[in-house]
C-alpha cells in the first residue's frame, strides 16, 4: 500500500492508530464534556428487530439455570427461597454494534503493519492484531451529522458516497475541527431506514447503504484519527467504491490502523444537537478474536 501507518510506531506495533491516544490527549479530550448528559450508542442484542448478517447466525441468549433447579445450592449452605440464574449467550464476534481488531480484514494477504493473514488460525484465533490488544478506548468523540448536513429528511439515500470535503465541511458548520486523536462519529440515518423498512412486513431491505467512499477514507487517515463508527453496516458505501471489496476497510484497517466501529445509533445525540462528546469504547477481552461487540457511550 502506498500510503499507510506501517512501521509508523515500530515494526511489531500491534494498536495501530491507538497509540495517538496518550494519556495528555485523553485528558485534554474531557474538556469536550459541556452537558453532561450520557448517550449510549449500542443498539440490542436480540434475535429479532435489529439488522442482523444471515450468515452470523441469529444471537442467542440461552438459560444456564433458573428457578427450575431448586436445590443445587444445598451444599453451599443455600436457604429456602434463595437461588440464581444465570444465561448462555451465543452470538458472533461481529454482531449488531461491534468493533473490528485490526485483524479482521486483509489486502494483498497482509494486515497492518505487514502481518500476514497467515497470522490468523481456526482453532487458536489470531495470533497478531487480536482485539485484546485494544484494552479499552477514551477520548473525544466528533459526531459529523451527515443526515442534516446534506439536508436530508431523515436518511441519506441508499448508496450515497461521502468523501472528505463532505466531512470536512460538515465539521465547520458544526464548528467541531477534526483533531489528531479524535473518534469521528459519521451519521448516515441508516438504522432509522432500517428500522422504518422493518415496521413494513412487505418491504425488503435494500443492499445499498449511503457511507465513506475511498476518499472520505484517505480524508480519516490524514487527520490522524484513532477510530471512527457509523450507524451502518460497514462504515463504507455499498456499492463498494471502485467496485472493490471492503475497500475502505482495507484503507482504514490495513493501511491506516485505525479502528471500526458499527451499528452505532446517534438518534439521541442527533435530536439533541449534540456534536462533541467524551467517548469510551471497550471490547471484549477475548485473546485472538477478530472483533467484538460493544457498548459505547458519549458524554455530551
């Protein structure tokens, strides 16, 4: 690849563009909490009534014990009345709102930094660029509402591209600068036409999604941004730019180091106003996974 973050912080890097997040950035990025007010963005977990890939299985939640097993807990001294229950939850890595590890995709059968795609086993997982290597992610949070930038009602089109100057300009009319170090936030309405589509039991969803093109990608990269989330499927505009598979994947993940993160939903933020916010994101610690769901949250 020609322009990319590889060897940027030495040759067995493993974080990627996480390594911008120094303890100073961190601190410095609490000053982008004003109201206070807390926003998740992770939408459910369930079986039905979120957008889920046929091809990941429907989640599961399956009950380990319940009331049903009265008396197990005699040994350990358990009175009358009092019990447990506990679930199995059965789900992929990459279901609803989730993070990709650097390993996820690969381009001309390299990860970041040169790792081969080799690197990943069946049975043993990923043995480089895993999600565990994340830890957990803290900074400032700019959410680029795209939806009433380019003045849609309230989705932008199936299919819609949006490069860096739609970002950038975005960011100036909201008066939230791009920084080094930031987590950019990019709203396309995509799961509010999903869920509109959904409510319509006729109604088929569409393969296209309205998300960043190659050069809305480059634009990311070049501001030096740690990560970035979309309330889509893949962050990128489907059609895949260029025809190219998982292109923008392949610019962000591979090239750049910089994390994904999808399904995120900004209704709230969105209806709020709010643009700026201080973010955490943590995955699951699972060694040699390739992803994980999660639950982030933004301070406004």
């Amino acid at each position: 690849m020609a322009e990319n973050n590889w060897g940027r912080w030495g040759d067995e890097d493993e974080r990627g563009a996480l390594n911008l997040l120094t303890p100073d950035v961190v601190r410095d990025a609490s000053a982008s909490i004003t109201t206070g007010k807390v926003y998740p963005l992770g939408i459910p977990i369930q079986s039905q009534g979120v957008p889920i890939m046929d091809y990941r299985g429907t989640p599961m939640r399956l009950t380990l014990q319940n009331a049903s097993d009265e008396g197990i807990y005699e040994a350990y001294g358990c009175h009358a009345g009092t019990g447990a229950h506990e679930d199995v939850l059965v789900f992929a890595s990459h279901t609803t709102s989730h993070m990709d590890a650097l390993c996820h995709v690969y381009g001309q059968d390299q990860h970041y930094n040169g790792f081969s795609k080799e690197a990943m086993k069946t049975h043993t997982g990923a043995s480089r660029l895993g999600i565990e290597k994340v830890g957990a992610i803290a900074g400032r949070a700019v959410l680029l509402d795209m939806v009433a930038h380019m003045g849609a009602d309230n989705w932008l089109e199936a299919g819609t591209p949006i490069g860096g100057a739609d970002m950038a300009a975005c960011a100036e009319a909201q008066g939230t600068p791009v920084r080094a170090g930031d987590i950019v936030l990019i709203r396309t309405g995509y799961l509010d036409m999903w869920w509109s589509i959904e409510a319509d039991p006729s109604a088929e969803q569409p393969f296209a999604q309205p998300g960043i093109n190659n050069d809305g990608a480059e634009w990311l990269m070049a501001n030096d941004v740690v990560a970035v989330g979309s309330d889509n499927a893949a962050i990128e505009v489907i059609p895949f730019d260029e025809n190219d598979f998982l292109t923008v994947h392949k610019i962000l993940l591979v090239g750049a180091g910089i994390y994904m993160l999808e399904f995120l939903n900004f209704s709230q933020m969105a209806a709020d106003g709010c643009h700026e916010g201080f973010m955490t994101v943590s995955p699951l610690n699972v060694t040699g996974a390739t992803g994980s769901p999660i639950n982030p949250v933004v301070i406004g």
